[in-house]
C-alpha cells in the first residue's frame, strides 16, 4: 500500500527591509532632481527666454507715457533723431550734435520713420520713442538670462532675470528715451560672446564680440575703458585668448573709426577734436578754470542723498550687496575662471563708477 504525500509549497515570507531617514532623504531628492530635468527637457531653454522677454516688455513698458517727467537729454536725443529722419544729419536746429556717437539716433531715426512720427508733436514722439528701450530692455533681460546660465547655472540667470526686472534705477532709465540701455546691451552681447571654457575662440566669436563692443563705443564713447578689461581678464583667466582679446579690440576700435573719418569728411573735424579733448579732460580731471568742468562741479548735499534714498534704496542695497559677495568670490572662489571673469569686469565697475 502506497501512500502518496502532497507537500504545499509555501511561498517564500518577505520582511521589509527598514528604509533609514537618510536614504528617504536622499530617494526624495533624487526624485525633485528627475522632476526638475524632467521640466527642463519639456520646457525649452528658447521658451523661458521669450517669456522672460514679454514679461520684462509689460513690466518696464507699464504705463510709459504716464510718467511724472521728461528727463531734458530725452528731448535732445529725440531732437537729433527726428534730424537724421528728415535727412539733415545729427544736428539740433542745423547745429551740428558730436557730443554722442551716431548708432543710436540712427536706431531712433528709423523708428521714427518706419512709425511716421515726423509729424506727430514731440511730447507723443518722445513717448513713442521710449518704447524702443523697452524693447532693448527686454533683449537685455533674456540675454542676463542665457548669460546667468552660461557662467553657473539656469537658475542664476533666472535670479539675474529678477534683479534687472525689479530695480527701480534700472526702471528709471530703460524707461526713458536715454543712451544706456542699448549701450550696455551692446557691452553684455559683447562679454557673452567673448566668455568660452576654451582655450581659444572661434573667428565668429572674436569677430561678434568685437561688433558688439564696438557699437558699445559707438553709442556712449564713456564705456571705451571696458575694452581695455578683456586684456585683464584673458590675462587672469586664460591667457591663451590674448590674441582673441586684441583682435576683439581691434574690432571694435575700427568700428569706431568710422566716427571720426565722417567728421573729417564732413568738415567736422575741427568741432570734433575739441569737444573730444574737452570730454577727456573733464573724465580724467579738467583744470578748475574749465568752463565744461565749472558748469558740470556737483555738490554733495544730505537733502539730495535723502530723496535719492527714498526713490533708490533697494538699488543701492544691492549694490551693498554685491560688493560683500564679491569679497566673498575674491577669498574663497577665485580660482575658478566664471569667478575671476565676474572680478574682473565688476572690480572694475565700482572703480569706475566711484572713483
């Protein structure tokens, strides 16, 4: 007799295994950092930069013939710009205008142009005319963002975004009919280009940041002195680029010369030369007697300082701030090139500007 015997196989008892709060930690972050990349892949890099356009258009463009006043070199450059439309060249009322290069009311006067804005009244010229800032404003804020995340990362550029958006300063002149929006839109287009990991850059590289620096000049010739930085910084931060960085000023210094040769061919040249003379010497520090120095002395004033504060206090608490973490870059972070490229060209800013 035969007995059979059946035997259940019991499948296997699994305890679960602790998860320790570090590596839930851990398994957390690894999973915000797929999400994040995730994001990234399904939002383009050319998408955020349009938006960062558009937003920085409507904030800066925000009510902009509603302003309480009319800066007076609005009106002159919008004189001149008006003048190079109609075809009398850069003058006020005839006179000839060489106190700034010509780049800018060439911009200005195709705009007026292309708006037929000849015949409207100045008032809704200007405040037509202040528009095409907006529109460089915006260009400027995209280009802080593609630059932010060149030097570190995307959301350094998105913070620098933020920054330019919100300044009060910044708002008080990319809102009006001035010079420096499109001139430092030209130094920022000009450094990107120039910045690369390589040891040396490409001819289109060389070639775009010279343009751009020297459409720099050629709108407000008080930014020539940022040309002679890039010898600093290759100098600190590759010097293989030497050469790139001559031939960059190189560029832009005979983009420049087409100024000077049209006030020769002009019959310019004398008003030219003296009025150039008399800038430089204002910039590197007139003698007393000058009547350009005389008529441009300031004041200090605690009235002035104290209405400035009220308007401005969150720009010059940046500034603040900046200085404090550039002496943080200085003492900890200067070995790395992104660092020394930023100490260079912001040492020299706050030289410039204070000294």
């Amino acid at each position: 007799m035969s007995t059979s015997q059946h035997v259940e196989a019991k499948e296997p008892t699994t305890e679960p295994i602790p998860i320790s709060p570090k590596d839930r930690r851990q398994g957390k972050l690894s999973l915000r950092v797929e999400r994040a990349s995730s994001i990234k892949a399904r939002v383009p890099i050319i998408v955020v930069a349009l938006a960062v356009a558009v937003l920085t258009f409507f904030v800066h463009g925000y009510r902009l013939s509603s302003g309480p006043d009319v800066f007076s070199d609005e009106g002159l450059y919008l004189l001149v710009g008006l003048s190079v439309a109609k075809g009398t060249g850069l003058a006020i009322n005839h006179d000839p205008f060489l106190y700034h290069p010509p780049v800018y009311f060439l911009i200005e006067a195709a705009y007026i142009k292309l708006l037929r804005l000849n015949d409207t009244d100045l008032i809704t010229a200007l405040f037509s005319v202040r528009y095409l800032n907006i529109f460089f404003s915006a260009a400027t804020a995209t280009l802080l963002l593609f630059f932010g995340r060149k030097l570190h990362s995307y959301k350094a550029g998105l913070l620098m975004v933020a920054l330019f958006l919100m300044d009060p300063y910044v708002q008080r002149i990319n809102r009006r009919n001035m010079l420096e929006t499109f001139t430092l839109l030209c130094l920022l287009a000009g450094f990107y280009i120039f910045f690369t990991r390589q040891p040396r850059l490409k001819t289109w590289q060389w070639l775009g940041a010279g343009v751009a620096l020297g459409l720099m000049v050629l709108t407000k010739e008080a930014l020539a002195p940022y040309l002679l930085i890039l010898l600093a910084m290759v100098f600190w931060t590759r010097r293989t680029q030497l050469v790139d960085a001559l031939r960059t000023i190189a560029v832009a210094i005979c983009l420049y010369a087409c100024y000077p040769l049209w006030a020769f061919t002009a019959g310019e040249w004398y008003d030219y030369v003296s009025l150039k003379s008399t800038e430089f010497g204002w910039v590197a520090g007139a003698p007393s007697g000058s009547s350009l120095t005389a008529s441009s002395q300031k004041t200090f004033s605690f009235e002035n300082v104290e209405k400035l504060l009220g308007q401005y206090a969150t720009s010059y608490i940046l500034v603040a701030v900046a200085g404090i973490l550039l002496l943080v870059l200085l003492l900890f972070y200067r070995k790395r090139r992104e660092t020394r490229f930023l100490l260079v060209w912001s040492g020299f800013s706050f030289a410039y500007v204070f000294i």
